[in-house]
C-alpha cells in the first residue's frame, strides 16, 4: 500500500514539474525559437528517414533484390570466385586461375603460385612478394533479382541462386540446365532431354548464340603472339595447307608474325587456297631452348593435337603452404582495410628459401597441377576430354576481284562448312563426308544473304555447337533460309563420335581453317574458341570427376591405364582411331518431376552441383543438432522450387586492382550476366 502512494506522489509531481517546464517563460528571441523547433524537426526527419530508409533495405533484401559475393570457382570463367589475375610472360594474354582452395580453412594450407597461359600454353609464376596484383582477389560480387522467379517461370541457361539441398542455410549458385517434367542426359560434352516417363528421342539442348558466346573458352588468339617464339622460329598454329600436303606449300598464303599479332595473305587462283590451324605448342624444353636463343625451326608446322576441355582456370599450380610461408596466412583479426585488402586472411610471412616468381620447378615433386591432379601427375596442363564443338573468327579483307570466301569447322571428321559467294555475298552451308548429309529439314544447303563482297573487309565468325552452325558477319547472327541444325547421332555412332585423322587431311587435328578462292585476301586476327563440355558423371564421391569408366578402361586395355595416359592419346593423332577410351565415356540420365530443376556449374570438372549430390547424407551423416526435415533433398539430384533463391543479373563489383592505387575499380569485368 505504501508503495502505491509513494508511486503516486511520484507520477504527480513529475506531472507538476512538467508543467511549470511548459509553463516557464522562454527568454529566446523568436528567431531562436525557430530554429530551435526546425533542428528538431529536422533531426527527427533525419532519424525518420534511416528508419525508413532501413526498412526499405530489408524490404528490397528480402523480395526484390540481393548482393552476393561469388566463393569458389564452380561458375567460372562466367563467374570468378577467390582467385588470381595473371598477363602471360610471354603472349601477353591475360588469364584468371582458381584460388579458392587456399581460403578453405582458418589457415592456409595450400598455395597458388603459378599458371598455365590457355593462348601459348607457358607456365606462369606468380611473384607473390612483390607484385600486389599477384594476390588472392575477392570472387565478384553479383546482384540477384529475388522478384523475377515470383512473376516468371525460370528459364534455362539462367544463372540462379538457390538454397543448397544438402544444407539450406548455405547458397549456391549455379547454371539452370534441366527443367521440371524433363528426363536430363548427357552424353560427350552434350546436354539432351526428353519428357519423363515417355520413349521419346531426346533432343540435343542448344545454347541461345550470346549464352554460348559467354561459356565459351579461349583455345587460340593470334593477336597475342610469344616474340621469343617467333625469333626462335617456331612454326606458326595457322599453316597453309593442301590435299595430301605433307608440308606447307609455298604458293599459298604467307603468313607474318610480329608482336603485334598474325596477319596472313595469299593471291589465289580459281582453286580455293587453305589456311588451317594445328594445335600444337612448345615443350618445357623447346621454351627453354626458345629463352636460350636457340632455333626451333626445325619443329613441324603440321604437329597437332585434340583440342580438349582445358580450363585455364583449373591451371593453377599449388603447393603446401610451408613452401612459401614461415608463417602461413590465417583468418584476418586485423581491423576492415586490412580484411578488404587481403580477403580475410592476414599477409604471412614468406620463406627465405621461396623464390618469388622463380621457375616452377623448384617445386618439382610437391606441385598439384589443378584440381584433378591425383597422384602428381601433372593434370592441369590440358583437359581430359576431347571437344569438337568449336567457334572460329576471322577479320578478312578481299579485293575487288576475289570469288569465294570459305569457313571450315571439323567434328568427328565430319566437315561443316560455310562458303561466301563473293559477287552476290549469298553464304551456303555444307555438310562433308564420305556420304552425304543433310540438315534436319533434309535441306542439303540452307542460303542466306550477307553483306559479305569483294573488296570490302569484314569481321566473320563460324561455330558448330551443340548440332547447330551459326554464322555472323560483323557482329550479327545471320539467318538463313532453312534450319542449320542437325542431329550428330545419325552420323556417327556414339563409339565412332571421337576425333578422326588421315595422313591425307588432318581433319579434326586441323579442325578450323580457311579458303579464298580468286583474287588477294588479307586476314587479321583470328580466334577460335570450345564450347562448355559438360562432364558426364553422377559421382557422390567428391573425387575425380570425369567421363571415363575406369573399370571398365581397365578391363579392355588388359591391365592399368592413368588418365595421364588417356592425355597422352589426345597428342597422338595416329592413335586416335584405336584408343578404347572412346568407348568407356559414360552417358547418365537424371529424371526430374514437376517443381524440380537440374543446374549445373560452368566449369564442370570443378563443380560440386546436381550431377553429384545424391548420397550427401548418406555419406557425411546428419551433424548433430540439425532437422532431419531440412536435409529432406540431399539424396536427390535437384533443386526443389521452394529452394530457389533468384535469377543473377550483373556483376556490379569484381576485385578492385592492387595498382596503381588500392581499390582501383576493375570496369572491364563489370557485366551482365548471361
């Protein structure tokens, strides 16, 4: 009770006291007064609106739209998670390798310390004590629209992101591939479907032209030339070429080489004149001797190989910390500039016996070439599997006089071609083979009109991707008069889809290549580019991913076989036609219901997506303290509709650049994403 009276006299004269507050004479001019009540107004408009502007932020967050930060490398080179910027010593080409492996735990436990050019294929060391640019840079920071799926259906081949089934409070982001109600295949590098529960063929998945464009990857650039093989006298990729030719010939095209790029000439006469390209480069001992000053001339122009899924951001050359470190780097306790300069991780303190930016081979025995190198064998050089899905691009100029302009792509011995009639610029295709061929409309040669005459110079571009020959002129997809699409099935069997050879035409060993038939041509700058080369594989494992069953490998070559050997074939053209690899690619299926999506990472080999998640649970158990109801999907191959997360837009901030300031915007990787 006495309480309650105490409280009361409280209440009334705090009552009172606020009273005569109010009550009390203001001794303020009126201009004082005024401003007094504007600071306040404005200081409760200025609260208002953080308030306000706060809440707006969570309502944008949490239904419209949301920044991520790219972790790994899964969706490279579309996507760039933690990794390192390089510019070959050589060609000058610049690269991006995978770092992420080095920010897998508290410490560091392995080390980038160098990687392999995808242009002239050198070995790059990185100079990580003394060129700030040669750091681990931050993945890219991308914007991702939390509406678009609320409105719309997702789309294939967008990229989304989506709560991963194996532990819904993480995200990931990957490459919508499969749709609901679809039975997913894929076979050789290719994507196939067909409805689920039906007999029904499946039909080859194809890439819209700028989403193949976006996924493709850099096999050869001439504008990025190495001087130290041109002084050496190495031979040139692109070689002019004839039937039966066991030598360039010398009444043919000529090609220049300066570090300024390739320029190649010819005057022909009313047969076509062939340019071709050989993949081929130096050895480690033809680099060497090329440093030297000694001649390689004597190499051979028509040396080549299969173009294969190399990856140059799976190039990197890592080894165990302590190979460069006295004190590795740990998780950053350092205020923010220093956690954003250095992604989290403190700087470390190098060994006195790492040589920074030094040969490669002081590491030799102890180096992982890439993330598939099991064993040391040196993976990472080039790819596992043969690509035969390819984009060609040349700058050529004619004069007034020429006839013909000819592109050539080559798959399975099979050639697609594109022939320019010069006088009119009508372009006709043409399927190649020992018998004929015809697109799916059975139209043996589907027309179209370009702008393409002689005298005139013109930027042309050929790819044959997934069944299907695309061309532009000068940026422009160019439409033709009947489908260019095929199916690669009805010519060749799934045992014969693999790279031929002849000692009278190299085929898929000269895979691109190019005529002028009549008058003088110029061409400048020509690139060719591969196709993704999705790997066939429903490994839970988390091991080696890739197309090959092993056992049964084993089994037809009587004895072991490494998938160093398997490399090994790709650089044998006269092998190609008895190699049993072929035969153990793998082909899997994955079945998908109604409100299930199957994506997919762009850098395949190293992607953990729905080609590998069902048995998560089984084989790493369910941790303590988890709802079983959470990992409801972490035996099956999807995504489930209520686990998606949003479509990606753009890259709003890629790394900043270590130089010529820190936080140098990096503009050029600024982009939407397709």
């Amino acid at each position: 009770m006495a309480r309650s009276k105490n409280a009361k006299r409280i209440e009334r004269e705090t009552a009172e006291a606020a009273a005569n507050l109010t009550d009390a004479p203001d001794d303020r001019s009126p201009n004082q007064q005024r401003a007094a009540k504007f600071r306040v107004a404005a200081q409760r408009e200025t609260v208002e609106a953080f308030v306000v502007a706060f809440i707006l932020a969570l309502l944008f967050r949490a239904f419209l739209a949301e920044a991520f930060v790219i972790p790994t490398g899964s969706m490279a080179p579309t996507l760039m998670g933690a990794h390192k910027d390089l510019v070959c010593d050589r060609c000058s080409q610049t690269f991006p390798v995978g770092a992420s492996r080095e920010r897998s735990g508290p410490r560091t436990d392995l080390v980038v310390v160098g990687g392999i050019c995808p242009n002239c294929r050198h070995i790059n060391s990185l100079d990580l004590k003394d060129n700030s640019d040669h750091t681990t840079f931050n993945g890219d920071r991308i914007l991702v629209s939390k509406f678009k799926y609320m409105i719309a259906e997702p789309e294939r081949w967008d990229v989304i992101v989506f709560k991963y089934p194996g532990n819904p409070k993480q995200n990931y982001i990957k490459r919508l591939v499969g749709l609901p109600g679809e039975t997913l295949t894929l076979s050789h590098g290719d994507v196939f479907s067909h409805p689920t529960g039906t007999d029904d063929k499946s039909a080859i998945l194809r890439k819209p032209p700028s989403t193949m464009q976006a996924m493709s990857h850099l096999v050869y650039d001439t504008d990025h030339q190495a001087e130290v093989l041109i002084q050496a006298g190495y031979p040139s990729r692109w070689q002019p070429w004839a039937t039966g030719a066991t030598a360039p010939p010398t009444d043919s095209w000529k090609v220049e080489r300066s570090a300024d790029g390739l320029v190649a000439t010819v005057q022909a006469d009313q047969s076509p004149k062939w340019l071709r390209y050989f993949h081929h480069w130096p050895t480690d001992e033809q680099w060497a001797a090329a440093d030297q000053g000694e001649s390689l001339a004597d190499a051979d122009p028509y040396q080549s190989r299969a173009i294969t899924d190399f990856y140059a951001y799976d190039s990197y050359i890592q080894v165990p910390a302590g190979y460069v470190y006295d004190d590795r780097p740990s998780v950053s306790s350092g205020g923010g500039f220093e956690r954003s300069m250095n992604g989290g991780y403190s700087e470390g303190s190098f060994s006195r016996k790492y040589q920074s930016g030094g040969d490669p081979s002081q590491f030799r025995g102890v180096a992982i070439w890439g993330g598939q190198d099991d064993g040391r064998q040196e993976l990472g050089r080039d790819g596992l599997h043969w690509v035969g899905d390819l984009i060609y691009q040349a700058d050529v100029e004619t004069s007034a006089d020429a006839k013909a302009l000819t592109l050539e792509l080559v798959e399975a011995g099979i050639k697609y071609q594109c022939r320019i009639d010069l006088a009119d610029g009508k372009a006709t295709l043409s399927i190649i083979d020992a018998q004929e061929r015809t697109f799916d409309d059975g139209n043996d040669h589907p027309v179209a009109s370009t702008g393409v005459r002689a005298g005139s110079r013109h930027t042309v571009q050929i790819s044959n991707c997934d069944d299907k020959i695309t061309l532009w002129v000068d940026g422009d997809v160019v439409s033709f008069d009947s489908p260019t699409t095929y199916d690669a099935r009805d010519f060749r069997s799934r045992a014969q889809d693999h790279p031929q050879w002849s000692p009278e035409d190299p085929l898929d060993a000269a895979p691109a290549g190019i005529a002028i038939t009549g008058g003088q041509a110029t061409v400048r700058r020509m690139e060719v580019r591969r196709d993704q080369y999705y790997i066939a594989t429903n490994d839970s494992s988390f091991g080696g991913i890739f197309d090959y069953d092993m056992a049964e490998m084993f089994r037809l070559a009587g004895g072991s076989v490494t998938l160093g050997e398997v490399q090994q074939v790709f650089t044998m053209p006269d092998r190609w036609a008895d190699f049993i690899g072929w035969e153990t690619r793998r082909e899997v299926s994955f079945p998908l219901e109604a409100d299930q999506f199957f994506p997919m990472g762009d850098n395949s080999p190293e992607s953990l997506d729905a080609r590998c998640w069902a048995g998560t649970k089984n084989q790493f158990q369910l941790p303590r303290g988890v709802n079983e109801d959470a990992w409801r999907w972490s035996n099956d191959s999807y995504v489930p509709r209520n686990l998606l997360v949003g479509k990606a837009l753009v890259v709003f901030w890629p790394h900043s650049w270590s130089s010529p300031v820190p936080f140098t915007p990096n503009f050029k990787r600024m982009k939407l994403i397709r």
